[in-house]
C-alpha cells in the first residue's frame, strides 16, 4: 500500500506507474473519497468535541434548562452518530481502492506491456552442445525411475508428480547446499508456515490482485490461505512491528513447500514439473532500511547469481519490465536457466525489492536516528525453486544413455556422481 499523502502529492508518477503495470484503479475517484473522508473526520471530531462540552454543560443545569439542553445535545449526537455512519462507508470504499493501487516501477524498471519486453541484463555460462538429441525432464526422469506423474495423477490430477529415489536425494542435496551457502552470509535460516489468514495476504499485497491463484482452505471454518511463497509468512514474522535500526537488514531464508492454483494457464507447460500445484522452494527476505534497499537487491541477485554458478547452469538474467511486475515490486530480475529440451531460457529464481508497499500494508517499521518510527523496506529472491532446478539439472548434466550426473558441489550430499538408468 502507498502512502495516501505520497499519491496526493505524486498524483502522475501513481498514475502512470499503473497504466505501465496494466492496472486499472481510478485515481481521481481515491482523491475525491480521499477529500470526503478527510472533511467527515473533522466534522465528526468537531461534533463529539460539541457533545462532550454540551454533557459538561448539562450537569451544571436544572429545570427547562436543562431539558433544553439534553435536546440540543441529543440533536448533536444523532448528527455525529449519521456522519460517523457516512464516514464508514466512505472509509469502507477508500479502503478498497487503496489496496488496488500498485507499487509505481523504479526508474530503471523498464516500461513494456508484457513478459515478452522484458529485457536481458546478463547472459552467463555455456549452452551445452550435445551429440544426441537431449531427451526433457520427463523422459529422463522416467528412464532414472526418479519423477513418477502417472501415479500422482491417479493421487492428485494434473500437474502434481511424485519424486522419488535419486530425485529425492538431490533435492535435498540441493536445500543443504544452499542452506549452508546462505547460513554463512548472515541469513536465518526459518521453516514457516504455510497456512495463513486473509490478513497476511492483504498484508504482503497478494490480496486483492492475486486471490485467484490462491488455494482457499475450510472457507467456514478454518479459514486458510495456502501460500504460493513463503515471502508471505516471512513477512508476517514482523507483523506490526518497530524494529531497531541497528539490527537492519535483518536477513531469512525459508524452506516450504509453495501451492498456485495456475488458474489461467489450461495447457501451457502441462507436462512434467515446470508448472506444478504444489512445489518446495528456498526464499530469501530482507526487512532493511529504505537508504539500503537498492543495494539489497543487487545483493540478492548476486547471491541468486552465484548459486546458479555453483551449479554451472547456463543463465540469463532479465531486467522485468513494468507490465509483467506485480502489484508489490518496483523493481525485479528474473533468472532464466537454459533448458535443452526447449531450446530455451526459463525461469528458476527471481528476486524484488517492494520498497515499502508491504512494509506500509503489514505496519513493519524501524526507528530514525531521532526515535521516530518509520516505514522500512522488504525485499525477497527465491534462492531456489526445487522442482525447476532439477529440471535444469537434470537437461544440462544428460547423458547418451539417460543418465544424469551430480553436479560436483552437490556429490558429498547426493553421495554419487551420478544417477543412473534403471535397467
């Protein structure tokens, strides 16, 4: 969420920064809401200042005075008790059109409509070069005996798979290298939850925009949100919190398994495990000072940078523009491994820096050298998508015959240089 004074006062910037996101919110409708509210508050305050004077007053009475008085008191009470109404659905409506208002992008976010004006940043390492036609996930998996979907179609529907043997061993290959990686560079290391309430989704700005990819659980009952990141649960770790400024940046990363409902996606990537309901992912966050923020994110993309090299994956990285970033995000990179079976990059991990739009949201602030409370910024980087990384790994290290080899960071975890086909 944006400060209301920040949008008065930078009307163009909010508004152009969500035409560059592809966000329809009346911004002029939230200013003339935004007049009301602010004249019924006075009207409101003067009017309870008028009553409370008036009781002081008819203590002191007696007679027709008083009973006089009583009636011009009630008079003020029915006016304060019919604005105070008023006020509330002028709140109620404001309140609404404020959480659609998006984080303006950075200024050197570039402007484009969709994902396909994103632009490269970086290009790094060497696309494979085989002599065989490279075999996709899928049928590597089902050589090794290692991703199993037909089963978990029987179990879950689409777009779920079981991992199994060798996959297992180097997905948690994978979470301990990193973890390790990560511990040594200050981060804490959280299990979160993974279930939330309504609120810490409004909170982190996923609600209202993105409420269809997410998995409502027992809507009478228990109530729940089943997160698509732990960027969710990792903010509410600071929930209406004031922080010390000389803690910042205060550091995390969180395993969790991750759940999207990939509403809209009908047949794109629906075979193999690239775009699944349910998948484990390693997220950093970062609660820092605003002063911070900007050189926090290159400090999270390097970290991104340097797991993929520790792999030796092929990457680019993509400087998102406008139109494919998000209602929280001034500013994202994406980092795109190549994938041999497509011919391709694709995603695997990506990192944003929110600035103070969920810190604003989930009233997380720190204190100024003067004492005084303010709005600090929040950034996060997926250190790694479990699933998609397999994937990559799995293409790029292929053999002739279907087997895989370990990438050497991950073989004292995995504790073989290869998997093999099963016979």
């Amino acid at each position: 969420m944006l400060d209301i004074n920040f949008i008065r006062e930078n009307l163009e910037l909010v508004k152009n920064g969500a035409a560059a996101k592809n966000v329809s919110v009346d911004i002029d409708t939230l200013i003339a809401l935004d007049d009301k509210r602010r004249s019924l508050i006075q009207e409101v305050d003067a009017l309870r200042a008028t009553k409370n004077a008036a009781n002081q007053k008819v203590v002191q009475l007696s007679g027709d005075e008083k009973q006089v008085a009583i009636t011009e008191m009630k008079k003020v009470s029915d006016d304060e008790k019919a604005k105070t109404e008023t006020l509330t659905q002028i709140e109620a409506q404001w309140q609404e059109l404020m959480l659609k208002v998006p984080n303006p992008p950075s200024k050197t976010t570039p402007v484009g409509k969709d994902d396909s004006e994103n632009v490269v940043a970086k290009l790094h390492g060497e696309i494979p070069k085989f002599d065989f036609e490279p075999r996709d996930h899928v049928e590597l998996g089902r050589l090794t005996d290692t991703i199993d979907i037909e089963n978990a179609v029987e179990a879950s529907g689409s777009r779920f798979s079981y991992l199994k043997g060798d996959a297992v061993l180097l997905q948690f290959a994978i979470v301990q290298h990193i973890l390790h990686k990560l511990v040594s560079k200050g981060f804490t290391p959280i299990v979160p939850p993974v279930l939330v309430k309504e609120e810490a989704m409004y909170a982190t700005g996923f609600f209202p925009a993105d409420r269809e990819q997410i998995y409502h659980v027992n809507p009478n009952e228990d109530d729940l949100y089943l997160v698509g990141t732990s960027e969710v649960p990792l903010t509410m770790l600071h929930y209406k919190k004031t922080l010390p400024a000389e803690k910042l940046p205060l550091r995390y990363v969180a395993y969790s398994s991750c759940f999207r409902r990939e509403a809209g996606t009908y047949g794109k990537d629906a075979g193999g495990i690239l775009r699944v309901h349910q998948f484990d992912k390693l997220e950093m966050y970062s609660f820092c000072h605003p002063d911070k923020s900007e050189e926090e994110h290159e400090l999270i993309r390097g970290i991104e940078e340097e797991i993929m090299q520790d792999l030796k994956l092929p990457y680019q990285v993509l400087n998102i523009c406008s139109g494919d970033l998000g209602n929280p995000a001034a500013k994202k990179y994406d980092i795109e491994a190549w994938i041999p079976s497509q011919n391709k990059y694709r995603e695997l991990t990506s990192t944003s820096n929110c600035t103070d739009f969920q810190a604003r949201r989930s009233q997380i602030k720190y204190k100024d050298k003067d004492g005084k409370p303010q709005i600090l910024h929040t950034l996060n980087g997926t250190a790694a998508a479990i699933g998609r990384t397999i994937i990559a790994i799995y293409e790029n290290y292929q053999n002739a015959d279907g087997s895989i080899n370990v990438p050497e960071i991950l073989r004292q975890y995995v504790g073989k240089d290869k998997i093999e086909i099963k016979k």
